[in-house]
C-alpha cells in the first residue's frame, strides 16, 4: 500500500500520512541524521505509516481545536489552533509543519523500535521471583526476575514538536 498525503484542506480520503518521502527525506538531511536515508523506501513508507497510526490514537482527544471539515479521516487540519507571536495570536492551518516534523521523528523511532510500547510503571524494578518480609526488626527482600525490568524508551523531540497542538494537561488549583 503507498502513502496518500492528507492535504491541507483535509479532503483526501483514506490519507494515510501527513509527511512523504520526499519530506522526510529532507528533514532528516536537513538535521544531519543517516539512519533514515540507510532505510529502503518501503520500509520508510510502512514507518510513516506506523507513526501517522500512533499520532491518530494516542493523541485523539488531546488535539487543540475541531477536525477542518467532517468527511476527514485525519485528525488534521483543524481549526481553532492559535499560536501566539510576537505580537498577536495566529491561526495554524492546513496540516502544520511541527506535526510533519513529528511524524517523522515517530517513523525514524519506528524503524528500530516498538511504538506501541508497555506503559512505564514509575517505580517498577520487573517481574519479582521472590520476595521476603519480616516484622522483627523490620527486614524485606525482593529478587526479580533477571532481564525484565520494564523499561520505556522516549521520544522527546517527537513529543516536544507537537506540544503547540496539544490541549495542556488538567490541572487542579486550590484557593
């Protein structure tokens, strides 16, 4: 299956990317990184893919602003996106460069890694395999199992480029 580019309008049907090959390329020659350009061009096409995917679910509810139009399959465009300048706010339209540039760096993290990775459980040491308690003298003991500490990668350059998109996290304030 080949990319079909949303376009800025949001009326391509069954669009299945917002960046091409042509734009990932330049973008990571623009940044300096070879990995990409070391990919062949079906497995570029299949981690752009991977990425708009992961884009399309784990932000659903978190995009600023409402869907461009209502025959889009794409979360983008979208209206009602204001990014502040200088001097006054401006409307994003169209599909917006830092969700492209995003997008790629999820399809380069795609290339060698699993996006769809087990949450990361803060304190979590892995799997216990034994575990001892005692009440005198306080006295505890864990071992787990050897290789299954659950670990997460990030990807913070992705994640920073799309924060302008992004609903702020709730917060709660007491007076």
């Amino acid at each position: 299956m080949t990319l079909i580019v949303q376009n800025d309008a949001g009326t391509v049907t069954n669009a299945n990317t917002y960046a091409d090959l042509s734009f990932a390329s330049s973008y990571f020659s623009d940044v300096g990184d070879t990995t990409w350009s070391g990919l062949t061009s079906t497995v570029q096409e299949y981690c752009l893919k991977k990425a708009m995917r992961y884009l399309e679910m784990i932000y659903y509810y978190q995009w600023r602003g409402i869907r461009s139009n209502s025959i889009q399959n794409t979360a983008f465009p979208r209206r009602e996106i204001f990014e502040l300048t200088y001097t006054d706010y401006v409307e994003i339209t169209g599909i917006p460069l830092c969700l492209k540039q995003s997008q790629c760096e999820y399809a380069r993290f795609a290339s060698q890694n699993d996006l769809t990775q087990t949450p990361d459980y803060s304190d979590a040491q892995g799997i216990i395999s034994s575990e001892t308690i005692s009440t005198g003298d306080l006295s505890t003991s864990t071992t787990y199992l050897p290789g299954s500490a659950i670990t997460i990668k990030s990807i913070p350059e992705a994640d920073f480029l799309l924060s302008p998109l992004l609903e702020p996290p709730l917060s709660v304030f007491r007076f």
